[in-house]
C-alpha cells in the first residue's frame, strides 16, 4: 500500500544495475560523504525515479565517495545507496556532504555543506511524516472524524515547531525551497486524508472535507516530493472504487483520471509510467497492446516508454512455454552451476526469488513455500537469491532450510531479467520449460494452477 516502501523501491533496485557515470556537465554540485555498512560500492544520483541520466558516484576502500553530479536546475534529485533511497535538494553551484549508515538509513543520514540545512531539514521532515503515516496505519484509521482532525492538528503542531527550531536557516534559503518544504510536509496530511475516505468510503464527508484536491489542479513545486505519489495512489483509487464503470479496464481509467484530474506535467508522466509498469507487471504483458497504447500516447518522456519497452522485452524472455533462459548460480563458496544442473528433464519445479533487503517478506514467503512443499513433496523447490555479494549471510540461510534448494545468482544484469517484480511471484518449470510465468502463490488461483500443473505427464 505505502509507496515508498514497495514499488518504486523494486523500480530503483532493477535500474540500479544498469545506470551509467555521466560527467562534463557545467551546472553541478559537488558532493562528497561517508557511507557505513554499504551494500555496494556505488552511490546513484537522478533526477528521475528511473535513475536514467544518473550520475554514480564510487566508494573508495575507506567507503568515501567524492565527485560532482549533474543538476540542471534547483530541486530534489533521487539518491540511492542499495538497497535504500532518499530524496535530497540541491542546487546548481552548491555543495553538500553526506554521512550515513545503511543498516538505519533514514535515522541515521545527515548533511553538512552548503545546503546542510535544508538538507537536514527535508529530512527531519521527511521522519516526522513516516511517524504521522505509521501512526494512523496501524491504527486502521479507526476513528471517528472529529478525532482524526484532532490527532492531524497535533501533527502538524510538531511540523511547525520543527521549521521553528530552524528558522533564522529557514528566512534566508530560496523560495522554491519554501515551496519544497511547505508541499513535504502537506503532502503527507493529504495522503493521510485520501486514505482516512478511501479506509471509511461509505462516511458522509463535509462539503469541504475534499479542498486539498485543488494541489493537484496547481503546477508543483517538485515532481518528486514522496508523500505527493503516496497522496497520488490513494486517491486514484479511491476514484476507481467510486466511478470506474464495470466494463473499463482499470488501468485506461486511471490514465484518464491522471489526464483529467492532475495538472502538473512531470508529475503527470511519473504517475502514468508507474501505472503502466504495474499493468505490464500484474498482467504479464509481452507485446504493446492497448492499454500499453493508451499510456505510451499520454507518456511525454521516450525514456520513460523505452523502459517499459525494455519490461515488456523481459516478459517475453519468461513466458510460458519459453525455456527458462541459461545461467550460471552459486551453489557454495568454491562452485557454481549451470542452471540446466538444476532444471533437468522430468523434473518439476517451483523457483522462488529472495532478496536480503525485504527479509520480513522472504519470511512469510519461506512459510508458504514449507506448507506447499508438504502438499507436493515430488516436486522440486529452489529459490534463488538475487542478491550477488554477501556470500557469508545466503549460506547462513541455507543452513536453516531444509529440503529445499538455495542457489545464488552471480550476474547481476541477467537476473534483473527473469527475478519478479514481488518476491511472491513464482515461477513453475517442467524441465527447464516454463509453465506458469511469475504467478502470485497467495491469489486463489494459485492452488488450483499448482495442483493441475503437479498431476500433469511430463512433456
């Protein structure tokens, strides 16, 4: 449900590997920091959550990175430190450093610089929304409406003491800074108002209760503010639950709704992207059809279509009937595989993907994949860890599992092609034919598609 932490987190893991070093540029901004614990020996910074015309930044033996990165004008640009991301503001002719561990990520980076202040001040922010999101989650938004108004007031009480605690800092920076600043820390209360009607839809709401809508008819100050893509989500679907006709596919009248509804144009092609990477997802796509069509036709930036092109692409390299594509996988310390070893014929499989970075998801999964392998107990179980380094923790993990086969993948580039965009997407293998292509194991489907697929003849 929360943004941040699911699809666009997947989004910047699969371009992370492909980015390139660009530099020559004349409007930059020097950066350099310490990073702890990192998982990897790059630093990537964009403009766009694609991290296309990206600018990387190498660790050195001690963990320090310095350089410059390409800022074409005032704002805030994507930096990911793998396996987590943030949003940073910079400023052409400026400077800034940043400090911090992986391990805490959010808790722990900070800023000092040029643009240390209004660096650590989107990022006092920034926790303070997560604080405010938290809360009202795991709470179910099971209040009544005088409460819920109440408890927002208090929040944003605690927001506005923060730009206090700041303010002589906060009078002398720019005023599109301002304008950053004010719609980070809106965006959050109108995400937690989209969600409160979407969470209580049969609620009658104030005639007023829906003003903060008019953000999104206004031109805004930044496309890339977080909370404004959460707020984004819950309200296209609190629109779809409302006034999607039966017989449309949801994904055109989403593509609609962004048209009709939302004014600012980056903000506009970063929204339709998503939505159309989610239905090439979800819906296996393997050629431009058209809802593809519909989105390629509203889509400004030829990036952004070429990357869903490139989906589409790894889509038809996986589907079924297709053999599952040869690789080479880690099988201990001192050998590797070929991925035929693995998916020999007569041998039925089910293939599952983890990834250390999402450890609570691998857990539950890990749970099914037990109760399935009970239920089947001819049938072959390997999962397969995306991650490429940190061989010490993938064979303490395979030491605890039982009966069911963990491999690791050596090259990066070639599992971003075949993993799932969710950990609970699987696929099932006659041989090394592919059956059934990225199927969730938890829709109700699912069992039906399994059982069939386990009492078939091999081919």
């Amino acid at each position: 449900m929360f943004f941040r932490k699911t699809f666009l987190i997947f989004i910047l893991l699969t371009v992370f590997l492909i980015v390139e070093c660009h530099t020559g540029h004349t409007n930059t901004v020097k950066i350099r920091g310490k990073i702890i614990n990192p998982r990897t020996g790059n630093v990537v910074i964009s403009r766009n959550f694609l991290l296309l015309q990206s600018d990387t930044l190498t660790l050195n033996a001690e963990n320090e990175m310095s350089g410059t990165v390409n800022v074409p004008g005032e704002g805030l640009y994507f930096i990911f430190i793998f396996p987590e991301f943030q949003t940073i503001y910079l400023k052409p002719g400026d400077s800034l450093a940043i400090h911090l561990n992986v391990d805490e990520f959010d808790e722990s980076i900070s800023f000092s610089g040029s643009l240390d202040f209004e660096n650590n001040l989107l990022t006092d922010m920034y926790l303070l929304n997560e604080r405010e999101n938290d809360y009202f989650f795991e709470r179910g938004f099971q209040f009544d409406l005088v409460s819920f108004n109440k408890k927002l007031d208090s929040f944003e009480t605690l927001k506005n003491q923060l730009i206090e605690n700041y303010i002589d800092e906060y009078r002398t920076t720019t005023p599109h800074f301002k304008r950053i600043l004010a719609l980070s820390k809106k965006s959050a209360l109108y995400n937690l108002k989209e969600n409160y009607a979407l969470k209580n839809y049969d609620t009658l709401f104030p005639r007023d209760y829906f003003s903060y809508h008019s953000v999104l008819r206004q031109n805004l100050p930044d496309p890339n503010i977080i909370f404004m893509n959460t707020f984004a989500d819950a309200f296209l679907e609190r629109r779809l639950k409302k006034d999607a006709p039966d017989s449309k596919n949801p994904y055109l009248f989403i593509a609609e709704v962004i048209d009709r509804e939302i004014v600012d144009r980056p903000f506009k092609d970063n929204l339709w992207t998503k939505y159309c990477m989610r239905y090439i997802n979800f819906s296996h796509v393997y050629k431009i059809d058209t809802v593809v069509k519909a989105f390629f036709s509203k889509i400004k930036n030829v990036s952004y279509k070429d990357f869903c092109n490139e989906m589409i692409a790894n889509n038809e390299l996986t589907k079924p009937g297709k053999p599952f594509p040869v690789d080479y996988y880690r099988v201990s310390r001192q050998q590797n595989i070929l991925s035929d070893s693995l998916f020999k014929p007569g041998t039925k499989s089910l293939v599952m993907f983890w990834d250390l970075r999402f450890k609570k998801n691998f857990v539950s999964n890990l749970r099914k994949i037990k109760k399935i392998k009970e239920q089947f107990p001819g049938l072959q179980f390997v999962v397969i860890n995306t991650n490429t380094g940190q061989v010490d923790e993938w064979l303490l993990q395979n030491q605890k599992t039982g009966g069911i086969r963990f491999v690791q993948a050596v090259n990066r580039e070639r599992i971003q092609r075949i993993r799932p965009y969710s950990l609970a997407q699987i696929y099932l293998l006659d041989g090394n034919i592919i059956r059934a292509s990225k199927i969730n194991m938890y829709e109700p489907a699912f069992e039906r598609t399994l059982k069939k697929f386990y009492n078939e003849n091999n081919h």
